[in-house]
C-alpha cells in the first residue's frame, strides 16, 4: 500500500472515530442541534487528515487536491444533477409496494406548521418548490464548503495518490473507503435511523455507486470545486426524497435507500457507456492517423 494512503487511513479514520466515540460517551442526542454540528465538523476532518499527511510525508500543503475555482459547464451539470436525482428518488419510492405520495405527511404537516407560526402560509407543493431552491443555494454556499472538506479528500487527494489505478478500480476502493468512513455517523441514527447496523452496509453500498458519478464530475471539470457543489446540493435536497412518502422504510426508500442506490448505478451504467464510447473514438482516431 503507498505510504501516504496508508498514512492518510490511519489519520482519518483515527480521528473520525476517536471524535464519533467521544460525541457518543458524553451522550449527546445526534438529532439535536449538537449533533448538526458535530456532523458538519465531522465532513472537515477528511481535509484535515489530508493536511496531516501532506506534512508527515514533506508534501506542500492543498498540493494536487484539484482545486481549481475555473468555472465550465461541468459547474453547472453538477449543481443541476442532484436535485433531480433526488426528485427521481421521491417518485421511484412512491412505485414500491405499500409507498405512496402524501403532501400532507407527518413531516409536511409538521414544517408547515412551523412556518404558519411565522405567519408564512404554504402548501405541501409549495413547500416542495422552496426546498429545492433552498437546497440548490445552499450547496453553491454553506453546504459547498463544508462538502469540500471530504471532497478534497475523496476526489482530490486520493485520486492522485491512486494515479495509477483506472478509473472504476479507484471508484470501487474510495467508495469503501468513503461509506465505512460514515459509520459512527450511521450507527448514531444517521440517514438509516430505524436500521442503524444494516446501515453501515447500506452506506458504504450507496458510496460505491455515488463515487463514479463525483469522480466523473471531477475528472470533466477539472475541479473538486465541482464535486463538493454535488455533494452540497445532493445533501441539501436530500430530505426531498423522503419527506413526501408515506410507508416503506429508511433501508428501501429516498435517495439513501435502494431505491437511491438503483437511481446511482443507472448513473454508473451511463458513465461506462460513455467513457467506453470516447475510448472506442480515440482510438479510432489513432489508426485513422
């Protein structure tokens, strides 16, 4: 294993779960506003970790991490995508057996409620409408930045020091990386909080397929940049997926669920098709030459 992966592991993991162990023994509620922001601390400590191994192994420090504020259409696809992904996964989960659309469900109901105290009256639908504007915002702002903070680990760092690897073999070992990464988060209550253990395995799984489509993202636009505003706006618009359903469960549906997961290797699948079609161009290009 090169010296600066196993480094980068031994730091990152080390620090994650040392932090995960310690928000948990001093028993804080995850669902409160500590565990928020012990969340959002917890996507800085990848960028950290990298930090901590640039200076171990005498590497300047945010050398090849791929940050790069050049803005192309690339930009633009990343911040577009997600919501619609997420979008797809509400409509695809209401499919399932037993699952259905509700503009009126619980936590509908329970958002509209507290907006009405501020004297803001709205709609399910309407409710719909702004928490995607809001969820795009913010993953061009404050979700951004603190998505760069795995971001520059996951699509940044550790595609440069797995230079030598093709693509769908450096997806595969980040995405692992990346899901097992989330475990104290997930056995907290995180993303699968009704199925905390077979939620570990349900994450590092969606990771897995989520890692092509970053790391595509990253690899057309240049940017980590672009990958931390995906990251961001799938994170923003996430409760999307599941906020409109009633029935089903946390392991099945929403964009963490399989239904997410299928919605993720549908991307993959297109990746292949497309890189496989480029491949087959340039090399047609060099006999033609």
């Amino acid at each position: 294993m090169d010296k600066k992966l196993k480094v980068f592991l031994y730091v990152c993991f080390g620090i994650s779960f040392v932090a995960g162990g310690v928000f948990h023994c001093l028993g804080l509620d995850f669902s409160s506003t500590y565990g928020m922001s012990f969340a959002s601390a917890y996507m800085l400590i990848p960028t950290i970790s990298v930090l901590i191994t640039q200076k171990t192994c005498g590497d300047k420090l945010f050398s090849d991490v791929g940050v790069n504020f050049k803005i192309n259409k690339w930009w633009i696809v990343a911040w577009l995508l997600m919501p619609v992904v997420n979008i797809l996964a509400m409509f695809s989960s209401a499919l399932l057996p037993g699952v259905s659309l509700d503009p009126n469900s619980e936590l509908v109901t329970k958002v509209i409620a507290d907006m009405s105290a501020k004297e803001v009256e709205i709609d399910g639908w309407g409710l719909l409408a702004i928490t995607i504007f809001s969820s795009m915002f913010a993953g061009l702002t404050i979700n951004a930045f603190f998505a760069s903070g795995e971001e520059i680990a996951w699509r940044g760092f550790l595609p440069r020091v797995m230079s030598d690897w093709g693509f769908w073999k450096k997806s595969l070992i980040i995405g692992i990386i990346w899901g097992f990464w989330h475990m104290p988060l997930i056995l907290m209550g995180h993303n699968y909080p009704d199925h905390p253990i077979a939620g570990v395995f349900m994450m590092v799984l969606l990771c897995v397929v989520m890692t092509p489509v970053f790391l595509y993202l990253r690899e057309k636009s240049g940017s980590t940049v672009v990958a931390a505003i995906a990251h961001g706006t799938l994170n923003g618009s996430a409760g999307i997926s599941v906020m409109y359903l009633a029935g089903g469960n946390d392991l099945l549906c929403g964009t963490t669920g399989l239904v997410g997961i299928m919605i993720f290797a549908i991307l993959d699948l297109l990746i292949y098709i497309l890189k496989k079609k480029i491949n087959s161009i340039h090399v047609g290009t060099e006999i033609a030459s």
